[in-house]
C-alpha cells in the first residue's frame, strides 16, 4: 500500500517544483491530487494507494505508529523542513526501514537514500 500524506494545499509555487499538479489543481488537497494523479498515471494502482492529510509527527504517533513504519517496505519524503526531516529519518531508523528523503533549493533537486544502520 502506498500511503501519501501531506496537510497542505496547492499554491501556485508548487506548480514549478512538483510534476503531479497543474493550474487546475491550486487551492486543491496536496495527497489526494498527487495520488489522484498517480492513479491516472498508472491505473495499476487503484486499491493500493492512500491519500491522507494528516502530517507525520509526534502528534500523530497514533495513525503512523511503529506497526506502520514497520509495514512499510520503503519511506520517500520530500518535506521542506528540517525538523520533519529529522523526525521521520528517526522513526525509519527506529523501524529500520529505508529512507528516500528528497528536496530541493531553486532549480536544484537532491535525493539522499538513508539504509538504517548502514549509511
């Protein structure tokens, strides 16, 4: 299952960094138009893919508990501070579970893969 979760709405600025939405798409839920989007993009995917707007924190330890990291066969984020970062590198570090964190500054994108207890 893949689950996508993300409190936050489309802005404009968003359009320019994030392949998934559209002009159509602004003031709309960032998840549900991603996974809305993969869904178009691969049919494959319906049934196994979840969208969510809940944010990944310690206030929420009740919905991404460790029997939910520890379902995950792999965590991608691409969350814009450090703080978030930091949490959820410790919970798939907790949960051994691989890391794709993602990002960008400008017109520069990076991709950092974290093995627990390896890299």
């Amino acid at each position: 299952m893949i689950t996508v979760t993300d409190p936050d709405h489309i802005e404009t600025s968003n359009l320019t960094r994030q392949f998934l939405f559209r002009q159509k798409h602004v003031k709309k839920p960032k998840s549900g138009t991603a996974a809305a989007t993969l869904l178009q993009m691969n049919p494959l995917l319906n049934g196994h893919i979840s969208a969510r707007l809940d944010k990944v924190s310690d206030q929420t330890d009740d919905i991404y508990s460790d029997e939910f990291f520890q379902a995950q066969n792999v965590v991608v984020n691409a969350l814009d501070n450090v703080k978030a970062r930091v949490y959820v590198d410790s919970r798939c570090v907790t949960n051994s579970k691989p890391l794709f964190e993602s990002g960008t500054l400008g017109p520069k994108g990076h991709v950092q893969v974290i093995i627990p207890n390896k890299t």
